[in-house]
C-alpha cells in the first residue's frame, strides 16, 4: 500500500511540476512579446517602461 501511494505522490508532483514549467514558458513568452514591443515603440531616449 505504501508503495503504491509513493508511487502516486511522485506522479502528482511530476504533473504539477510540468504544468507549472508550460505556464512559465507562457508568461516568458508573454515577457519578450512585451520587451519587443517596448524596444520598437519606444520614442528617442524615453521608452513606456521602467526596466
């Protein structure tokens, strides 16, 4: 019994671990959407960001 519940905690924590890793992906992705944004509209030397 103690194996098998081991074995679903393992599986539990590797699916979180893989979801939490694709929504990092996304917000990385959602960063440089708005980086490049910020690089391409910026206006002279001010840009609308603060990095």
């Amino acid at each position: 019994m103690i194996p098998l519940l081991i074995v679903l905690l393992v599986i539990l924590v590797l699916f979180g671990t893989g979801f939490a890793l694709d929504v990092l992906w996304w917000i990385a992705l959602a960063l440089l959407v708005v980086w490049v944004l910020g690089f391409f509209l910026r206006s002279g030397d001010r840009r609308w960001y603060r990095w």
